[in-house]
C-alpha cells in the first residue's frame, strides 16, 4: 500500500560517464516495509509514460547494521 510523500525525496544514482537525478515531490508515493532479509523502499511518480518514474531500494539488514556502527562511530568521533 503505497502513501504520499509529505515532503521530497531525492535519488541519485552515478555511473563513471553520467549522473541521474530524480526528485519525488509531493505528487509521488512511497511504500517502505521490513522482513526477514531487510527493508524495501519504493518511490513513486504516477503519471504518462513520459513522466512517470520510479525507485526500486533494498537493504540487507546485515548492511543497515555496518552502515549504523561505522555511522555511530563516525559521531563519537572514534577513527576506527
């Protein structure tokens, strides 16, 4: 069940040779939920086929878990 964006969300995705950037505003959708293997959050612009767009993410929950240590690390100020 897909609710809307209050806000904005904004995805960027890099390659070597380009850049993409896509913003969800206020006429967009999201759908984020948890299991077993980790989050999934989609973003979504509904819309023709020229406008319409949309984000597709997961995360392990192993990599949430690495990422929130060395983040928490990172505001302690600790260097390891």
């Amino acid at each position: 069940m897909t609710k809307p964006i209050s806000d904005k969300a904004e995805v960027a995705v890099e390659y070597p040779d380009k850049l993409y950037i896509g913003t969800f505003a206020h006429t967009a959708r999201f759908d984020a939920h948890l299991d077993q293997s980790g989050i999934a959050l989609t973003l979504e612009l509904p819309g023709p086929d020229d406008q319409r767009k949309s984000v597709h993410h997961a995360l392990s929950l192993s990599a949430i878990c690495r990422g929130s240590e060395r983040f928490g690390k990172k505001c302690r100020g600790d260097s390891t």
